[in-house]
C-alpha cells in the first residue's frame, strides 16, 4: 500500500484508462458513439500546458497520494454525498445490466470528469488564483469565477433538456464547481476532484446505459423538488468550501511567514 501512495496519480489514471479502453473496444466489442476521444485529446493538451508552464505546484496533477492532505478523504466526504445523491435517482427494477457496457462507462464518465477538471480547475481556476490570490477575497473570488464558467458551461445541454432543467444543472454546477475548486486547494491535488466529479457523473448516468425506457424527460422535475435538490446539492458543496478556503488562506500565509 505504501508503495501505491508513493506512485504518480497521472500515471496510474492513464495505465488504467488505456487497459478499459483496450477491454472495451477489442475485447467486448462496445462502440458506442461518443465524445471520449476528442475530450481525453484535450485533456492531455491540458496536461501538457499544465506540466510544461510548471502549474502543477498548484495543481498537484503528479503529486503522490502521500504528499496529498492526510484528511483528503474526510475533505471528500461533502461532495461524494452527491454520488448517493445520484444513485438515489436510478431506476433499480427497471434496470437491464449488460455487464459489457461498464467499461464503456467507466471510460466515457472519466474523460468528461479528467478534461472538465483539467480546464476549469487546473487551467482557469490556476490563471485566476495568480491573479487574486494573494488575498482571502480574491482566492474566493477565483473559485468562484471558475465555478460560474463551469455552471454556465452546461447551457450547451439546451439542445436535450428543458430550459427549466438546463437552469437548475447551471445552478447546481456551478455549486459543485466551487466544491471541486475549494477541494484542490485543502487537499494539494486535482485527482480527489477528478474522482469525485466522474463518481459523479457515472452515478447519474445509470439509466441513461441500463433502462430501457430511458428518455431525457424523466429528468424532469417539479419546481419543488428542483428547491430541495438545490438545498441538497448546495449546502455540501458551498459551506464547507468556505472553511477549506479559509484553511487554504491561513496554511498559505504560515507557509510565507518561515
């Protein structure tokens, strides 16, 4: 286990993404159309840029586990409520396993969660944090631009959902973007983000690959239940945010201080 801890993350992500791929494509056959290609593309230029203009002090994308805060994964637990959150929606009886379309959504999910957290938290949030970042303010301030850029990003779901839905995923994106943000900055690393986000997106995505009457209508919701999802979503993600950010501010200045 100690060896693990002290193995390069990036490494370790890639080796396994390319061993599901391999199952995936050559082994099982599955080949469903999708976006994998193109996103995982963009998310080792984002490594590149990342690695090559020495972000990753910030970043922490190469950082072993054992460097990472000893807490990470009590830190973790605000925001993977919302994969039970997720899972709480499937709909279970209905469902039709095919064991043969898991590795494809295992690799599916982690592209999206690998290049949407490389791009708004490795590259964004670090350009904004440069910028702000020498005050308690302006580190909240860059979390919260990067968060609002990842929330706004999800209008591009216009063309599947509702308007009304599209709406509330903004909000809610945006509530988990300061999450992931505020979850870099305590834990020292990108990775809990990058897991915790395609936990995420894999948990909401269970009916989409094993229901057969799936349809983007039954995520429609009432306006009532949108105010509790909110609550639900929201208040992991943004109230403990706050003390990481606070505890962030006050480890940076000790630092600076010796």
């Amino acid at each position: 286990m100690k060896k693990l801890l002290q193995l390069n993350p990036l490494t370790i992500a890639l080796t396994a993404f390319t061993v599901l791929s391999i199952i995936n494509y050559f082994l099982l056959g599955v080949d469903d159309e999708s976006t994998i290609g193109p996103k995982m593309v963009m998310g080792l230029i984002a490594v590149v840029i990342i690695l090559v203009n020495k972000f990753d002090h910030f970043v922490g994308l190469t950082r072993q586990v054992s460097d990472w805060h000893p807490r990470w994964m009590l830190y973790s637990v605000p925001l993977l409520s919302l994969v039970f959150y997720n899972l709480s929606r499937a709909h279970y009886s209905s469902l039709e396993i095919d064991f043969k379309r898991i590795p494809f959504l295992l690799i599916d999910n982690f592209s999206v969660g690998f290049f949407e957290e490389l791009l708004l938290r490795g590259l964004l949030f670090y350009v904004l944090y440069r910028l702000w970042g020498s005050t308690r303010a302006g580190i909240f301030l860059a979390c919260l631009a990067q968060s609002l850029a990842f929330g706004l990003l999800h209008y591009i779901n216009l063309d599947t959902y509702s308007a009304a839905l599209v709406n509330f995923q903004v909000l809610y994106a945006t509530a988990i973007g300061f999450g992931f943000g505020a979850l870099m900055l305590i834990t020292r690393s990108i990775w809990p983000s990058i897991i915790i986000h395609f936990l995420i997106d894999a948990a909401s995505c269970i009916d989409e690959y094993f229901y057969p009457q799936y349809s983007a209508e039954i995520f429609d919701i009432s306006p009532r239940e949108m105010l509790i999802a909110t609550a639900l979503i929201c208040i992991p993600c943004v109230l403990p945010s706050l003390f990481y950010i606070q505890n962030h501010f006050s480890n940076k200045n000790k630092s600076v201080s010796l």
